[in-house]
C-alpha cells in the first residue's frame, strides 16, 4: 500500500559528494515536494513541481537542484554534499483535485554528510 | 512573526483526557488548513483538513477554525498513548497560482497512561 516511495531510508555521504534522493509515487498527482526537516525548524520547502519537467524554487533552494522527466518520479540532487545538508529529506505529492488537498509523505530519508 | 506558530510542548495529558493543540497563522487571506501526525522518527501523516468556519469531526478528532481569529485548533477526545506523536498544523494559500503551504514546527503531545 505504499504510495510515495524514497529510494534510502538512511544514506551517509562524504563532503563535496554529489548526491542523488528519489522519490516516485504511484497516485498520478501531478504536485511533488522536496522538503528538509530539522529539530526546532519544522519542514522547510527545498524546491517542487506542479508538472513534468516543471520546477520551483522554494524557501532555501541554495545547494540544491531538482529533476521531473516522468510524472511519477520528483529527484533531488545535491550538487556537492555540505555538513549542513545533514538533515532528514521529505518528498511529498498532491493532487489539486484531490478534495483533502493534502500531501501524502515517503518514510522520508536520512542523509549524514560528513 | 511567524507565518504559522504553534506551541512546541509537550503537551500532558492523561489517558482518556481530551487533548486540544492549538495554531495560529499571520496571513488572512489563507484558505486551506491541515493537521498532520508525526510519530518520531516518521514521516507526516495527513489526518484532518478543514475550509470553512467551524468544527469538523472525524473520529475521535475535531478540527476547529476561527478566520477572524486566525486560530485553527484540534481536539482529541478520549486520548489514547498511542495519541502520543507531534502534531502539525498546515496552513494553505494561494500565492501566484500555486497553493502554498505553510508548516508550523509542530507541537509534542505525551498522553499519560
């Protein structure tokens, strides 16, 4: 019953490392998110997609950059891996004809830089 | 101020008490608000929704929403341990044809048995 995948549930990567988070969903929503989730900061937008091969910035898009070929798949990509970016990823989708307009989460992923 | 605040707890209650969290949101023209459960060390879980003024129920949760307030609280009848987890409010907008989200930092709540 799983609806929104991510590909490592913990992922540990050295400084300067390009690094690549999946996520793909199975929902046909047409909305998907990237956010960073830190203690005392909540969830801050990274960046999202209202469409394939459409993207936004969101509120700290710095070191990051994203991918939407397919509909189902929303990558985020870390250009060169900092200590900073050790945080816990979310990916999220909606629909907006969805009647909650709520976003399903993954289980989320766990990146350790160091 | 910030955009969405809540307070961050922990709230105590014990079991079969009714839990009430609360959140407040600066933007008035917001349209949309959420309450999302997160156990730790898992993702956010959708678990109510709510556009217009008033109470909405489901279960044993109840989603309140005063605009003019700009106050959106939930209420947790009979609270069971397994209440136990933060508690996000959610606050939607429509900013330049996307509808923006807006999360607060959550608020822990611990039931006692």
């Amino acid at each position: 019953d799983v609806k929104v995948t991510q590909s490592s549930r913990y992922l540990v990567k050295r400084t300067g490392e390009k690094v690549f988070l999946e996520c793909v969903q199975d929902m046909d929503h047409e909305n998907m998110f990237w956010y960073r989730q830190d203690p005392g900061l909540g969830l801050r937008l990274i960046y999202f997609s209202y469409d394939v091969k459409m993207k936004e910035k969101g509120d700290i898009p710095e070191g990051y950059s994203v991918s939407r070929e397919k509909k189902e798949r929303f990558s985020l990509i870390l250009e060169s891996a900092s200590t900073n970016q050790t945080s816990m990823y979310l990916c999220a989708s909606s629909s907006p004809t969805d009647t909650n307009y709520g976003y399903t989460f993954g289980s989320g992923t766990r990146l350790t830089v160091v | 101020q910030k955009e969405v605040e809540q307070n961050s707890g922990p709230l105590s209650v014990p079991e079969g008490a009714i839990a009430s969290l609360n959140c407040t949101y600066s933007d008035r023209v917001s349209q949309s608000f959420f309450w999302y459960r997160q156990y730790s060390g898992k993702s956010p879980e959708l678990i109510m929704s709510i556009y217009s003024n008033g109470d909405k129920e489901d279960g044993r949760f109840t989603a309140q929403l005063n605009k003019a307030s700009q106050y959106v609280s939930l209420l947790i009848r009979d609270s069971q341990p397994s209440d136990s987890a933060t508690y996000l409010c959610a606050v939607s907008l429509n900013s330049g044809g996307y509808q923006k989200v807006t999360f607060g930092t959550g608020t822990k709540l611990q039931v006692i048995p």
